[in-house]
C-alpha cells in the first residue's frame, strides 16, 4: 500500500528505530505514547485490521513478539491492545498491537 503510513515505516522510509525486527514484524515506539512504554507491533504486510487477519502463523507471531519484546525489556506487566475499525478507535488501517506499560493502567 503505497500510501500507508505503517507500510513506510516497516519498510524503513523514514529510518525509525526499530525496538525489533524480523522478517514478518517490526517494533517501534508510538509518536503520541499514552504510557511511558507505547510500542507498536506492526507486520511488514499491509493488513488493514483484525477483521483481516486470516493467516494464523502470523497472529501467532504477532501475539509471540509482544511477549519477546517485553521479555527483552525486562517488562512483565503490560497491556496489549488491538483496535479494529473506526468506531473502536482505530486510526491506521494497518493492523498493529499496542504494548502499554510503565504507568497507571486504572486512568
Ligand atoms: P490506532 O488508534 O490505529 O490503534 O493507533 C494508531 C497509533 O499509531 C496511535 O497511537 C498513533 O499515535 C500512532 N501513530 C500514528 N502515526 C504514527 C507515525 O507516523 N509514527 C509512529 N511511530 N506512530 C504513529
Ligand atoms: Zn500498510
């Protein structure tokens, strides 16, 4: 998707730092964190959302990088948040996990 924001990003357009990389997903921070620690697991395929993701070895591999990259990080309590579809919040239309921690999960 040529004009997908998250598609540059994983493709390295804009030289962001990647927390982790591989050849199916890349981490980075959120530009607008809500927590302290805001990361973004985003797959390098355009995927629009949730409602999209039909490929089971790579939901698995989504859910398996929040947790190396949180073990990584030394980070055992967090919040992992996917929102799907514009009334639920989402505002970019490549699917992404939200790793939230570091901060008070009650606000
Ligand atoms: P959504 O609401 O779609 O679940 O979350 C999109 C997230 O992407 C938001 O938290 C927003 O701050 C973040 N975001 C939007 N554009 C950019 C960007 O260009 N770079 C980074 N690092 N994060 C972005
Ligand atoms: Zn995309």
């Amino acid at each position: 998707m040529s004009d997908c924001i998250f598609c540059k990003i994983v493709n390295g357009e804009f030289n962001t730092e990647f927390i982790y990389e591989d050849d199916t997903v890349a981490v980075f921070k959120d530009i607008n964190p809500k927590m302290p620690v805001h990361l973004l697991v985003v797959p390098k395929k355009h995927i629009e959302s949730l409602n999209f993701l039909e490929d089971e070895k790579l939901s698995g591999t989504l859910l398996q990088t929040v947790r190396k990259v949180c073990k990584k990080l030394g980070i055992t309590d967090y919040k992992t948040l996917i929102n799907t579809g514009k009334g639920a919040g989402q505002e970019v239309f490549h699917i992404h996990l939200h790793i939230l921690a570091g901060g008070n999960f009650n606000l």
